[in-house]
C-alpha cells in the first residue's frame, strides 16, 4: 500500500491513456457515423435526382399543365376572395334572362371544405379551400331549367361550383302528363368553393 | 531499457561493472570499509536509473540437499520456507532449488537448500543500496551461475567436479547429472598457474576424499575433474595436475568459452570474473536469494515499467482502432464528395431544364399539392346533369314510364354521411366518390293487372339506364314476384292505383 503512491505518475498515466483512447475511438466513431448517415443521405438524394432527370421531359409537361391551371383558377377567380354581391347579382340575372317562377336561395358563411366534400380536409399547400354552402330552391316547368340556370351559374361567376344534392318532384302532377312536364319543385344544395391564401 | 550494472562481491570488496551486450565494463571498485561503503552510496545514487545484479562468491555457503513431501501452493511455500530457517537460520540471504521428484516411495520432491552464510560481508552493501533506495533485482552466486555452464560443456559427465578461479579464490563444485550438488570455495593470494594446479590437486583430493564419505562418489571409480583454465596457464596446470586412480582431468580454455558466450574481451587469465558476470547476464538464473523486501524497489520498477507497457499498448491499439476509423471517415469523405458533387451536376441540369417553366410565385409542392386536390374536387363537380342526360335519353325510349320523384347527390364513398352508408349496403361500392340518383316512378294504370307487363317494363327500362360505367339496383318493383315477399290482391274499393317502382342509379366519380 505504501508503494501505491510511488506508482501514481505510472496510474495516472495508464488513466490518461485509457481515456485519451477511449475518447479518441468516440469521437472518430461519432465522426464515421456522421458520415455514414450523410452518405446514405446523399445516395438517396442521387437516386432521387437521377429518377427525377429520368422523367424530367414529363415532369416538365405536367409543371406546364399544373401552372395553366393555376393561372386558369385565378383569372377565374376561384383564386381570391369571395364576390358576393356579384354572385347575387349574376343569380338575378340568371333568371331574369331565362324567366324562371320562382328562385329562392341562402348561402351559409363561408367555411373551410370538410372531409366529406374533399378527403383530406381544406388544406392545399400555401392555400386553403373555403366553402359556402348555398340551398337554392326553385319552381321549374322542366328540369332543363334547373340545369340550364347550374350551367349559366357555373360560368358566370367567379367560384368553383359543386352541386352535392339536388331533388326534383313533382308538385301538382297532371294526370296522363309525360316525363317532368308540368309544374317541377326542386331544391339543390350547392358549394361556392373559393381558394385563399394562408396566412403564415 | 534502464542500463544494468553488475556488482561483483567478494570477501574485500566489491566491483561494479556496466553491463553491455559486448560484456561487462568495469566502472569502479570498493573495499569493504567506510570509505569505500561511501564511494559506493555515491555511485549508486548517480547511477539510480539503473538495475542492479550483485553476485556474490563468497566462502561462506551452505549447500543441502533434502526431500520435503510434494505439495502445492501455500504449503509448498510454508515448508520451504521452515525447512530454510531450519538449514540457514540468521541469514535471510537463503533459496531452495527444486531437484526434480523422487522416482521412489511417495515421490517426494528432492530440493537444494542454499544459502549465503556470511552475512556479515554482504550486509554492508545490501544496506547501502537500501538508503539508496537501488534497484536490486537479484542476488546470486557463483556456483549457480557456473551451473547454468556445465550443461554445455561437452567434458561435462553424470558427476564431476568443476573447478574454477575468480578474484575471490578457487571454487570446486560439484556437480551430479547436471545439478549443483555442493561448493566451495578456497581463498587464493596468487594468480600463478604452477600454484594454481597445486592448490587444484589439493582441493580435488580433499574434494575426493568428502565426496565419497558422503557416498556421493564410488570409490572404485576416478573422480571426473573439469578445469576451467587460460590456455596460457594449460601447460603448468596439466604438467602439476596430472591424472591419477582418484581423478581424470580435462580442461576448459575459458578465453574459448568466454567467445562463445559472446564476450568481446575474453578473460586475460584464469581469474574469469568478467566472464561469470557476462553469464549471470546471459543466463541469468531463477532462483536467486535476496529477500523480497530487498527487491522492493526493482519491483517497483517493474510494475512502472509495466503500467507504462500497459499504458502505451492501450494507447497504441485506441490510436490504431481510432486511426482505422479516421481511415474510413477518409474514404467516406471522399465518396461523400463525390456523391455530392454528382448530385450537384444533377441539380443543375435538372435545374437547367426547369427554367423554361412559366415563374409562379408559390412552391412546386404547393404547386402540386393545390392542383391535386383541385383536380379531386372538379372530379365531383360535374353536378346531376350527367346522369338526368342519361335519365332523359331512357325516358325517351320508354314512354310508358313516368316519374314523380328524382334526388341526386354526391356520396363520398360512405366515410361521413349516413345516407351514403345506407346507399352502399343498397349497392354503391365503398371506397370512391359516386354519384347516386334516387328514382320513384310510376306506369300507366292500365297495366296495374298486367302483372307480368309491369315486370317487363322495369326490366327494359333497367336495361335502358345500365351501361358499363353506370349500375342500377331496383329498390322496389310494383310487383313483388320474389319468394320472401308477400303479395295482395287488388283494391276491394276498385280504385286502380299506378304501379309503382323505385330505382337506384349509381356512376362512379
């Protein structure tokens, strides 16, 4: 016990040895697996890049077709704020020109589209679809009117229209009557879809 | 490697020699009074660094040989250590040589007890060494190291009597098969070879004459005498040491055997205290008698000597592993770059044939993701008018039906509304967006008995509205024809109700 002391420079050495080692094959195995993770990275961005130059021509063609789209959403303006007023507008117009009977609406405010209506839910990149959710009920003398008034709509107004429910029947059939000729209820359920930006 | 010195002791002195491998070079000498104790101190605390092997040759030796019962381990120890005390009492200058086990009996284990009687001479020294705290690592005596050369004398025979000069005397050993039976040594004033050999004669015939009192010799037989010898000093030596009845005598030439021990400087005369030194060195013997509390500084020197071995080994194979390693990371740096480099052209060029593409001030995921989902939406859109289109061409081609009721919706494969559940187990296929069409009609009342005229026209008009793309389920005919139904007669009033029927029309989004 006594020589122990007369050993300490020695221990102290064989300490310092053992930890400078030990320390040394850390950090150089921290290093190689750094490396290791990055070459994995990297070989897999290669395979990726590789894959995409493989299909770049088509990529390039569908970029094209997606970015018309885009371009085609905003000049019709489902890109940007709803237009109310001029969606009630066009609606008067609507069944002015085409002398309907009777047209009744209410549009609900707007909310993001839910599930049901696009899986997923309303989140598209930097953008968001909203919904307003409008019951429209009309009296028709012939379903074309009912179509013909969703067609004209679709076009004039500056929203993505879906129609998710419509019901027609009769109100006062006329006995012997052919097809829906006569006096025709029907009450739709439409979305005025719009696409904004989300706040960041 | 720390530099080795040997010192050489006798009864006067003691002499300190350098040990190289050419052989030892004397350094300096000191006689065995306080001067001298002094100049030795001081010669040891300058040379502190160093090992040192003290070889003694001394008259005062014992030699025993004894059996001891053969055990092992702490017994051993024990017994050897009682029978030592008992053989060498007050000198712990002392060591037990094993001779190898008795073939007879219960093979006891035949032991050379020795040791160095003249404590007295050595003491002194071992004191000095002591305050100075030197690295003794062994003491050993002359005839075991002569012993270490009688095994490759070719002279050498199952006994014989070997005797050799050094500055301390003559020595006479003996030795049977090989192994140090016994020794001594007599004080000589003189190096001339013609008193040499007498004095040779004369310790061989004393030698004779104990060997074989103690029956370790026959007396029929001539006692074999080897004489390590100058071969300057050959010619007195075999004119005065003739062979007799008692004894047959060969001789050595030690300068000879000194050159094959590789001492560069052989022995000038018989006096071979270099040469046994440069043997101790060579051949340095297990056994040894310095007790352990004399060593205790060379062990210290050997467990630092150690720790530093471990300690550098231990080092050098992390810096080996570590260096591996770094190795590796080398070559993975360089494929790395490589990689990255070959991703970087990658880039551009892909860069390249994207830059044609009209700006947007979004990301092409966003891009992506936003034109996906519109994509899905505009699927659903196309509204009732499809399939009314398709219910107005069937109605043309079936004049006799009438509707009084349509309801078109979207059914989004049955995750959120409870109506498209109760569409799927009337037919729709869960999973994809469809569009269903909820038909009441009625035929004209004048087919109301004609039962199997109703069945006729459902069936056509069925017909007429199902295509590849859409199916069509018949909820309820007018006229239930099925087993598990029920079926009544007509009105008892006479009143004649329309058949009625409802249909499901379904068309994948």
């Amino acid at each position: 016990m006594r020589d122990i002391t007369r050993l300490r420079w020695p221990l102290f050495l064989l300490a310092m040895a053992m930890v400078t080692g030990v320390a040394m094959i850390m950090a150089s195995r921290q290093q190689v697996d750094a490396a290791e993770a990055a070459h994995r990275q990297l070989v897999a961005k290669q395979g990726d890049l590789r894959a995409r130059l493989g299909r770049a021509r088509e990529e390039e063609v569908e970029l094209r077709e997606r970015i018309a789209l885009l371009a085609e959403l905003r000049t019709s303006g489902v890109i940007g704020q709803e237009e109310r007023l001029d969606w009630v507008e066009q609606i008067s117009r609507i069944k002015a020109r085409r002398r309907l009977l009777d047209v009744q609406y209410e549009l609900s405010p707007q909310h993001p589209v839910d599930d049901a209506l696009l899986p997923g839910g309303p989140l598209a990149g930097e953008h968001e679809f909203m919904s307003s959710t409008m019951s429209l009920r009309m009296t028709l003398l012939h379903e074309d009117d009912l179509l013909g008034f969703l067609d004209e709509l679709r076009r004039a107004v500056h929203a993505h229209l879906l129609v998710r429910e419509c019901v027609i029947d009769r109100s006062a059939p006329p006995p012997g009557a052919p097809g829906l000729a006569g006096q025709l209820r029907s009450a739709c359920t439409i979305e005025w879809i719009t696409l904004r930006e989300r706040k960041p | 490697m720390p530099a080795r010195r040997l010192l050489f002791v006798n009864a006067t002195r003691v002499t300190a020699y350098h040990w190289l491998p050419s052989g030892p070079k004397e350094e300096a000498s000191f006689a065995a009074n306080e001067p001298g104790l002094s100049a030795f101190r001081d010669y040891l605390r300058e040379r502190s660094a160093s090992l040192f092997y003290l070889l003694a040759d001394l008259a005062e030796e014992g030699f025993q040989v004894d059996e001891l019962p053969h055990v092992q381990g702490n017994d051993r120890r024990e017994l050897i250590k009682r029978k030592l005390a008992q053989y060498y009492y007050g000198t712990p200058l002392s060591l037990a040589l094993s001779l190898g086990r008795s073939k007879k009996g219960r093979r006891d284990e035949k032991f050379l007890f020795a040791g160095l009687l003249g404590v007295s001479q050595i003491e002194p020294w071992l004191q000095a060494m002591r305050e100075t705290e030197a690295r003794l690592a062994g003491i050993h005596s002359m005839p075991f190291v002569i012993a270490a050369l009688v095994g490759k004398l070719p002279a050498a025979t199952e006994r014989i009597l070997v005797i050799s000069a050094s500055s301390a005397g003559l020595r006479q050993s003996f030795f049977e098969n090989g192994q140090l039976r016994f020794s001594r040594l007599t004080a000589m004033a003189t190096d001339r070879s013609d008193l040499i050999a007498t004095t040779c004669a004369s310790e061989a015939g004393k030698i004779y004459q104990y060997l074989a009192g103690q029956r370790l010799i026959s007396r029929d037989q001539p006692l074999q005498v080897l004489v390590l010898a100058h071969a300057g000093q050959r010619a007195d030596l075999t004119r005065n040491l003739p062979d007799t009845p008692e004894r047959q005598v060969q001789f050595a030439d030690i300068g000879e055997l000194a050159r094959q021990q590789g001492l560069a400087e052989p022995p000038a005369d018989a006096r071979g205290d270099r040469f046994y030194l440069h043997l101790l060195m060579r051949q340095t013997p297990h056994q040894q008698f310095a007790p352990a509390e004399d060593r205790r500084f060379y062990r210290l020197w050997q467990a630092r000597h150690a720790l530093t071995i471990v300690s550098a080994t231990v080092f050098g194979a992390c810096l080996l592993l570590a260096g591996g390693q770094m190795l590796r990371l080398s070559e993975l740096s360089d494929r790395n770059a490589q990689v990255r480099l070959d991703v970087e052209t990658g880039q551009r060029r892909y860069d390249d044939l994207m830059r044609g593409l009209p700006p947007i001030d979004i990301s092409r995921d966003s891009l992506r993701d936003l034109t996906d989902r519109y994509r899905v939406l505009a699927r659903r859109s196309a509204g009732p008018e499809p399939l009314l289109r398709h219910l107005g061409h069937a109605l043309d081609q079936a004049p006799r039906v009438e509707l009084t009721r349509v309801d078109w919706r979207l059914d989004d494969g049955g995750a959120h509304d409870p109506r498209a559940d109760a569409a799927q187990s009337q037919g729709a296929t869960k999973g994809g967006s469809h569009a269903l069409l909820d038909i009441q009609a009625r035929l004209p009342a004048a087919m109301a008995l004609d039962h199997r005229g109703q069945i006729e026209a459902v069936n056509a008009f069925t017909g007429l509205l199902s295509t590849g793309e859409i199916q069509v389920r018949v909820i309820s005919r007018p006229f239930e024809q099925e087993s598990g139904k029920a079926i009544r007669s007509s009105d008892a009033t006479g009143e004649i109700e329309p058949p009625k029927f409802n249909l499901r029309v379904m068309q994948a989004l």
